[in-house]
C-alpha cells in the first residue's frame, strides 16, 4: 500500500524520527558487485555517524559557516553530509581532488562560497592543505576516532541546507542555495509522483554528487523511511548489466536513470547472462536528466519486457537543480506518452498532432504532471502565460524552488524571480522551451539553442535525431546542430561516426561523402531545414556536461577555432580474412616453426613439446598468429603453452574446419572520448593516490642515438607517433570513475637541452604525472655534436615496456628516415578492452579458493608501521650465461621463464625461510595476435605458488604446472581476485611482495637486449649506432623485484629492492641464492632425465 508521506520539516528530523522508532532497521545497504559482501546500516548507526560529524563541527564551525566535502562516496559521504545540516553549516559538496593535482575547480568554488571548513580524508589532508589559504581540513578518520556525540536542536526549515554547484547544460558554474524545507518539500513531490510504498525498495547506481543521486535516490529513501540499496557507479560504468541484474537480486521497485543508461542497457543486451533475471518487481524506471527518446523505452521495453519488465514501469520525468530536483512525472504505472507531432506546427511554436500518414512527424514524450504544490507556466519572451500547445520556455514555482545562486543577485533576479503577465508571484525560468498539453507537460528543446533559419524555429534536439537516425554510422544522440553566426542562415551538424564504421570511413572519402549527403537528405526531407555542413568527427568528440547533455555552444567554438578532429582519408586494413592456403596443415606448421625457431621440425618432432623446439612465449605468441592468419581459423590459447605439441595444434586445426569470420580482428580507429578502465589501471590510481610522492609506475627508456638530431625533427616524430598510438594520448578519469580518456592527437611534451645534462634526464624520468589532467607521456632530448640522448618517459597506466620499444621502433624509423613497409594501423588498447572475455563468477571462485589460505602472505614483514609516501629502490645489477638456460629450457620441454621463476622461488625460500612461497609476474594479455601492434597497459599480476614443504625435486615440474594454471586463469583480474579475498592490510602488496619479470621485446627495429634500459644493449641502424642508456628507478613498486631479458649470450638481471622491507644485505644474498639455484638447475646432471613439465 502507498506510503503515509510524512510531514517531517527536515531531513534531520526524519532520521532522528527514524533512528527512534526504528533504530535497527535497515536504512541502507551498500551493495558489493555480486552481492556477497553486502554492508548495511541501520538508522541508528547512521544517526550516531552523522552527530558524531555534527558534534565535531559544533567545537569548530559556526551555524551558517559553508563546509566543503570532498570525500569518495559511501557511508562517510551520507554522514557528512547529514552531519552538515545537523549542525546548522552549509554543506557543499564537490568532487574530492586526487593527491597532487591542481585544485582549480576547489579554488573556483572556494572563492565564491568561502567555505571555513572542508571534510575530506586521510589522503588528502596534505594537498588540500597546501592550498587552501585559511580554510580548515579535517579527516573523517580522526573525527570518528574521536567519537564525537552531542544531542542538537533540529535544524529549521527556512535554514540554508547545502549548495549544489552545477554548470547545466549550457551555463558556469553556480552554487545553487537549497534550504531544508526545499529539500523535504521536493521528497514528499517525489514520493507523491512515484506513488512510494511503505515495502519499496529504492535502488540507485546514480553518483552522489549529483542532484538526482544524492536527493532522488539516496535522502529520499532517508526520509520516507523506506529501504535504500545503493551501488558502486563505478560497477555500471564498467558493466552496465549489474543494474538490472542488482534490480533482480534485491527485488528492487524504484531505479532509473537518464535517457542513455536504458539505451546502454539495450544496446548491452545478453539474453544468455540475463537468462533468470526476474524484473517484475520493478514498477518505477524513471528517468530524466537529459532529453528522452520514444525508440529507445521502446526498444528497452520489448527486450526487458522479456525478463518480466513491466512497460509501464517506464516514468519520464522532468527536473533541474534549480527546483532542487523534480519538477513533473508521469502517473505510476500508466508507461509514457509518446507523442506524434507536426513538425511544421513545432517549427511554427505550437503542438499539433501529425496525420497518421505523415512521414514528417516529430515524436517526443510527455514528462506527465506538475508535482504537488508546484505550477507551471509556459512563458512567451515578452512575459505572456501562453495557452495549451503552445511552446515557450518553462517556468515552475513551488516549495522546492531553490532559494536562488550564492551571492549571484543579478543572476539571481533574472533567473528564479521572472514575473508572469497576469499571474501574481515570481517563478523560476528554466531555460528550457516545452508546452503543455492537458497539463502535462512536453519539453521539446532548451531556448538558447534555438535554431532560426527564415522566420522559422527549429530545435536542435530534433534535427540531431533525424540526423543520427540517417545512418546505422552514425552514434544515436551523439550531434550537435547550431549556427556558427547567429546573424546568418546557414547551419552546421557536428555528427559522431560509430565506432564500428570509423576505419572505413577513414579510408573511403566516398563513403564519408555519402553518409554527408544522406543526412542531408534526411533532416532537409523532414524537417525541411537545408544544411550547410556535415561534419563527422571520432566517437567522444562532441563535448557534453556530466550527465549526459550535448553541450552545443562549446561544439560550436570548438567548431570555429579548428578543435574539432574531423574524419579524414586513412588507409585500412583488409577487410577479409585469408583463405587456408593450398599446402597442408603440417607443412604449413613445419614452415612457420622454422621461421620463428630457426630450424623446420621434423616428422618425429611433432610429438615434442613446443618449448623443445626452441620456443619461448614470446615466439609462441607470434607462432599463433602466424597460424591463425595462415589458416583463418581461431585456436584456443592452451594448445600454444610450452608442453603442448605441434601434433595437438594440427588435430585442433582438423576439428576446426570452418574459416573465423571475426579473425579481421577489431578495427583500427581513434577511440576517442571515455571508455572503462582496466581493472589494473584502477589500481594504479588508487596506489598513485595512497603514495602521494611516488614515482614507481613512471617508466622511462632512454637511447643514445649516434647522430645530432634536430629538435623540429624530434617533435614532428613526436607528434606522429602520439597521432597513431591512442595510448600515448590517454589519461584516466577522475579518482573514483573507473575510467579513461583518450583525447585529440597533439604534441608531446619535450625538453631540449644541449651537452651532458643527466640531471634533465632524472628530472623528467622521475616528475610524478598528473594522472587525470596528462599527458601521461613525456620525452626529453640531449643533444652534443655527434649524438642525442632521446628519454621517453610514460606511467604505466597507458603503457608497457613491449608498448615502449614499439614506440621507439617508430620514432626511431621517423628519426633515421628508415624506409620501412608502411604498418597496419594497431587496435587502441580501448578496442582489447572491449574484446577480452571477462572472467566468470566459476573461474573467480576457482582461483579464490586456492589463493585463499595464503591471503595472510607476508614475506618481508616491515618493522616500522610509519605511513610512506614513496618506496625507494636500491638496486643489483649481474649477469649470467643464456645458452645454458635456454638449452635446460628446451631439455625439459618448457620455457625458459619456468626455470627462472624455479630459481628464484629457491633463492626465495632460502632466504626467508619459508616454506610456501608466492610470487608476482606479468601476464601479457597479448595471446591475441591481432594486439600485438597495440600500445597500451596490456598486462595484469599473476600469482606463482612455491611450495617446499613437497619434495624439492620436483619444484621445475611443479612451477611449469603453476605458471600453466596463471595462464588459465589469467582471465581473472589481480585486483578482483584481491577484493574477493579481502586481505589485511599491511601497506605491502596483498599476497605477494616479491616478482619476476622476464622482458621480450615486440618485433621490429630492436633486440631483445632493449626490453630492459640497465643492459647496454646496442645495434647499428642504417650505419647508426643506437644504445639503451640506463636511466635508474627512484622508486619500486615491491619489496623486491627481479627483471632480466635476453641480450646476446646473456642474460641480464635487475634486483630491485625497498631498502626498509629488503636490506642490501639480503638483497645480496637473494642474488646469490638465485644464481646458485640457477647454476645448479642447468648443471649437466640436473638435465638428465624427462621431458615433462
């Protein structure tokens, strides 16, 4: 039954009531992905947080005193947040900075509200002190450490609650002063509108730093009583199916969202993930934020509605910040209104209905009713009330009208007290155009995007959509139409190409043409408004505002000053998978194992292990390749581990018969704009953020060119190589997001100096970068009269070091004019995203459960438990023989890493100790051979177990079985694995401290010798000679770290070591341990016996 909506005057009120009559219940729960580690909090828990925040600032802050929050979302927020508006300050949340970043937007809000307090964290607290000149941090650690608890007089509802800053769609930004009776006014429309029940189970993904977040879905639930789930935004932005599936899990009844996150989820449809999901219960799917488009409920509604979604569940709704957040919605489980128009009477400022047989009909939805005790009116320009059907911009009054823009009175004035002809009162404009029909209401555009062209009106929302809907290349709701001169007729669409149709448009100046002259044909059919250009840019080009809105003005300006990246002619990979090649599958087997071993197999050698045949996993990964485009057929990964055979790979060539039609791989293209971010690079934020002076994910590779080099020659290489690596142009999102950005090409930044300067080297080897604003590349050059030093400097968030050497080769080819086949251009590390398999819930248990006794694994306890900001690194550097390790290797029948990681699991127990042993090392995910040429962060931690407490004769046999079983289960990444174990903290890597890296070089212009900078490896190039200059780590990632590569006849080695967890009299006896173990691993006898393994 519907919820009796109570009268409370504030939020604080409700919760107090709330925490009285119902101190146990649950309030909200925190929900994890698969909902196994759920944290919930009752009323009473939450009450006592927010008056411990309260009864703090009482001590410090005065009543009406602005209070910034910047903290992560979660419990702290909400008690924060509630703790603000107990004590009677202002709150006024805001995005928390990441540690070392500039604080422009803190300082821009800063000014204008001067806050005297800020809430933030533990991490912060340093950096936000640094520049908030008189402003007083505090960290929500030590405030409920200190258990603060008062009892406070309520808080009236005429008082200032927070200010909401927002740049809308179109504006700056501004501090929007919301009061606690607008607040509890706007929730009382709200739960009036939803028809809220007394057993509603509200559920949000929304992030809290917006309105419809923090007032829509996590204080409305607070007020009404009503059980709240709230979700990681993160989780959906990375998988968007989590929603439904966590409305399905939670039997949720109230969840929605702006117009693009149902288009998501029926783009992102899997009828075979989704199979049981059971979406009856939910009965509101609001949405709102954004324009709302009839086809895509439509589409939402047909392929949910399989899974027990109930079309009328659909809820278009209409709001802004300014009237603190709703403003009308439709009635409860009536569905939407989609409503025909004609075009010609919207044009001319009026709602008509289109003849059912007209083609040239506008179809928009109706966002319902008024809510309780709120009027709209449909304002002319010169003042007048208009009629029903007839559009002019919407104004709105009510309680939940904001109180108007912190100290903005002009702004103020013309914004939220506009005066209505012949109505008594002010109201508020909104900047948007509607009419109303019936009384409800039908938003068709915003004013200041008004389009005219010959004394007629035209909406750009509506031109966009005919425009996206002209072609399947086209992105849906991804368009901008405006008028560069607003004195002149002519009008221009910025239109993004779908990803899938950007490498063919490239390359095709036809294509590109026609699509141009379809989209004119389509809006000139049917709106009848003649385009002067159409413009086609990169997926993400188009600017839009935090939720989801095309921002038209800064198209536009991008548009006149050449900002724009427009889609050019490129040329294109082949577009068809090769045909199996006449010869048989064995000859064609024997023919690429000799071009990569140096030797063809014979007859009796297709029983041997791959590894026998000399084949490392770098060559196996290329032999795969080499297979699969020789063959068109795709071919499982473990058939290409060291122990299978080539006998194995041509029986699963016999039972694979049909060509791979996908085996063209993805296409090449900018992938410009936002994508997911990697587990890992996740990761590598939140650790850049803990360790606020680090530097041990800086990767520098340096090389000493034996020519003077001419710095417009080194930025113009620069330059091209940044244009065709998308990586190289990557940044990630703000702390939080768990995402990334690739953005327009551009120069990198390069400094030039002349003679022997090493101290520009460290300088720009070592400099902490900036992880969201970028770039996270960097290079510098020394040039003497006969040489260049060239030093290229990158996080290892967008890169690796087989990323490194493939830049290099390419910037080395520009330099040297090396005259090289013209490259295919590589997939962009977005596109290996989109096309890696996702572990499932089995494999994640799978290896959970066998890393779970060891989640405890400490190998070098630390005896100081001081907080760090960096981890320095000492180092060793040695040497030893290659042939013996890479005869061992093929003796045995695996690779040469399995005898490695078998020595130093060895020099590791000998060491510490220790009987079970865990090491790190790097699984590239490049199996793929169609990402070989990719550069980006294409690598993930995997776990190796060394276990001494069997037999130590068969450690080998037991370490090639666990570096077999890392790559089975590589699909899983570290960082989940590490959340699903939930291990303690200790301020060291969870579960292992210690890792092995075995470097290999992608092919090209360098030898492997060049994986590595410390092996002074060096080549000639067309009479050049270039050496790898060793430019030492400041930093390192864990307590000891052991990297090596091939150069020549040897093998070179690494020992990096944090000098407070591994002293450099340990770090001597590992190197010795491990070089004894190696010695007597490759010893003649120890070769003696199997091949197995």
């Amino acid at each position: 039954m519907p919820v009796t909506v109570p009268e409370f005057p504030t939020l604080p009120a409700a919760l107090s009531h709330w925490a009285a009559v119902r101190p146990d219940d649950t309030a909200y729960v925190f929900a994890s992905p698969q909902g196994d580690a759920d944290r919930t909090v009752s009323y009473r828990e939450l009450e006592r947080s927010a008056l411990c925040v309260a009864a703090f600032l009482r001590t410090t802050a005065r009543p009406g005193d602005r209070v910034l929050l910047l903290l992560p979302p979660g419990l702290d927020y909400l008690a924060a947040f509630l703790g603000c508006l107990y004590a009677g300050t202002v709150a006024v949340p805001l995005y928390p900075p990441r540690p070392g970043a500039k604080l422009d937007r803190i300082e821009a809000v800063v000014r204008d509200c001067r806050p005297t307090h800020a809430l933030t964290v533990d991490l912060l607290l340093d950096h936000l002190r640094s520049a908030a000149d008189g402003l007083r941090l505090h960290s929500v650690e030590e405030i409920r450490a200190a258990g603060h608890s008062a009892s406070l007089p309520l808080p009236r509802a005429d008082d200032l609650a927070f200010l909401q800053y927002t740049s809308g769609s179109t504006g700056t930004p501004k501090g929007v002063m919301v009061g606690h009776g607008n607040l509890a006014e706007n929730d009382r429309a709200i739960a009036a509108g939803f028809g809220v029940r007394a057993d509603d189970v509200i559920l949000s993904w929304l992030p809290l730093y917006h309105d419809m977040g923090l007032i829509g879905t996590a204080l409305l639930p607070l007020y009404l009583g009503v059980r709240a789930v709230l979700l990681d935004t993160f989780a959906f932005i990375h998988d968007p199916l989590s929603w439904p599936e966590a409305v399905s899990r939670y039997g949720a009844t109230c969840s929605g969202g702006p117009n693009f996150a149902y288009q998501l989820l029926a783009d992102r449809h899997d009828p075979e993930r989704l199979a049981g999901l059971d979406l009856s219960s939910w009965r509101i799917a609001f949405n709102g934020a954004e324009p709302i488009i009839p086809a895509t409920l439509e589409r939402f509604a047909e392929l949910y509605g399989r899974h027990g979604f109930d079309r009328g569940a659909l809820y278009p709704c209409y709001g802004l910040a300014e009237a603190t957040l709703f403003v009308s919605g439709a009635e409860p489980m009536a569905g939407y209104e989609a409503l025909s128009l004609s075009r010609r009477a919207v044009e001319s400022g009026r709602l008509e209905d289109a003849p059912p047989d007209d083609a040239d009909r506008l179809d928009v939805v109706s966002c319902g009713r008024a809510a309780v005790d709120t009027e709209i009116v449909i304002r002319s320009t010169d003042g007048r009330a208009l009629p029903d059907g007839e559009i002019g911009e919407i104004c709105v009054r009510g309680p939940g009208v904001a109180g108007g823009y912190w100290e903005r009175p002009e702004a103020s004035e013309d914004t939220f007290r506009a005066r209505v002809e012949g109505r008594d009162g002010t109201f508020l404009r909104t900047g948007d155009l509607g009419a109303l029909r019936d009384g409800r209401l039908c938003p068709v555009g915003r004013s200041k995007d008004l389009i005219i062209v010959a004394g007629r009106n035209f909406y750009p929302y509506d031109v966009e959509n005919l425009a996206s809907a002209a072609s399947d290349d086209l992105r849906r709701g991804c368009a901008a139409a405006f008028q560069p001169e607003l004195a002149e007729p002519r009008v221009v669409l910025v239109a993004e190409a779908a990803r899938g149709a950007v490498s063919r448009l490239r390359s095709d100046t036809a294509a590109v043409a026609e699509l141009g002259a379809a989209v004119r044909r389509r809006v000139g059919a049917e709106c009848g408004l003649d385009l002067a250009d159409v413009v086609l840019v990169y997926p993400g080009s188009i600017p839009k505002t935090s939720s989801g809105k095309i921002r038209r003005a800064e198209t536009r300006k991008r548009f006149l000053e050449g900002g724009l990246r427009l889609l050019g002619t490129f040329r294109a990979e082949s577009a068809s998978a090769p045909a199996p090649g006449s010869e048989s599958l064995r000859a064609m087997l024997a023919r690429l194992v000799a071009a990569h071993a140096g030797a063809e197999p014979g007859a009796e050698d297709f029983a041997l292990p791959l590894a026998a045949l000399g084949l490392d996993s770098l060559k196996l990964v290329a032999l795969r390749g080499g297979i699969e485009r020789q063959s068109g057929r795709r071919l499982d990964t473990e058939l290409f581990y060291g122990d299978r055979s080539l006998d194995d790979i041509a029986e699963a060539l016999d039972r694979t018969p049909e060509p791979d039609a996908d085996l063209t791989g993805p296409a090449a293209g900018a992938d410009l704009g936002v994508h997911p971010a990697t587990e890992g690079q996740v990761q590598f934020q939140f650790r850049h953020e803990l360790l606020s002076e680090d530097t041990a994910h800086n990767l520098p590779v340096a090389l000493r060119i034996g020519r003077r080099l001419d710095p417009a020659r080194i930025r113009a290489a620069l330059t091209a190589v940044t244009a065709r690596h998308a990586a190289l142009r990557t940044t990630l999102g703000e702390p939080g997001t768990a995402t990334q950005v690739v953005h327009e090409p551009g120069a990198l930044p390069l400094d030039f100096t002349h003679g022997e300067d090493e101290a520009l080297l460290e300088e720009v080897a070592h400099r902490r970068f900036d992880l969201t604003r970028g770039p996270l590349v960097r290079a510098a050059a020394i040039t003497s009269p006969d040489a260049t030093i060239l030093l290229l400097t990158a996080h290892h968030t967008v890169v690796d070091y087989w990323s490194l050497r493939i830049v290099l080769a390419d910037l080395l080819a520009d330099l040297l004019g090396i005259d090289l086949p013209p490259p295919a251009e590589p997939p962009t590390a977005a596109e290996w995203l989109r096309h890696r398999t996702p572990a499932t819930e089995a494999q994640l248990a799978e290896v959970a459960e066998k890393w779970r006794p060891l989640r405890d694994h400490l190998l070098f306890p630390a005896t100081s438990a001081t907080p760090r900001r960096r981890t320095p690194a000492s180092l060793l550097d040695f040497a030893t023989d290659a042939a013996e390790v890479y005869e061992d290797a093929k003796a045995h029948g695996h690779t040469p890493f399995v005898l490695l990681a078998t020595a130093w699991l060895r020099a590791l127990h000998e060491v510490t100790g220790e009987e079970r042993i865990v090491i790190g090392t790097p699984y590239h995910h490049r199996d793929d051979w169609r990402f070989a040429g990719t550069v980006g962060c294409l690598v993930d931690m995997v776990p190796l177990l060394g276990d001494f407490s069997a037999d130590p004769q068969d450690l080998r046999a037991r370490t090639a079985q666990e570096v077999r079983a890392a790559q089975r289960s590589a699909a899983v990444p570290f960082a989940r694995l590490v959340r699903e174990l939930e291990p303690p903290r200790h301020g060291q890597n969870p579960l292992f401290q210690a890792i092995l890296t075995f470097q290999q070089s992608a092919d090209g212009l360098l030898g492997d010798g060049f994986a590595i900078p410390w092996s002074q490896a060096h080549q000639n190039l067309d009479g050049v000679e270039v050496r790898a200059v060793d430019v030492p780590p400041r930093d390192t990632a864990f307590a000891v770290s052991l990297y090596g590569a091939r150069d020549g006849d040897r093998l070179v080695f690494r020992l990096e070591h944090q000098e407070h967890l591994v002293p450099a009299t340990t770090a001597a006896r590992l190197r010795d341990a491990f070089r004894a173990a190696l010695a007597e691993l490759t010893a003649p006898l120890a070769r003696t016996g199997t091949t197995g393994g």
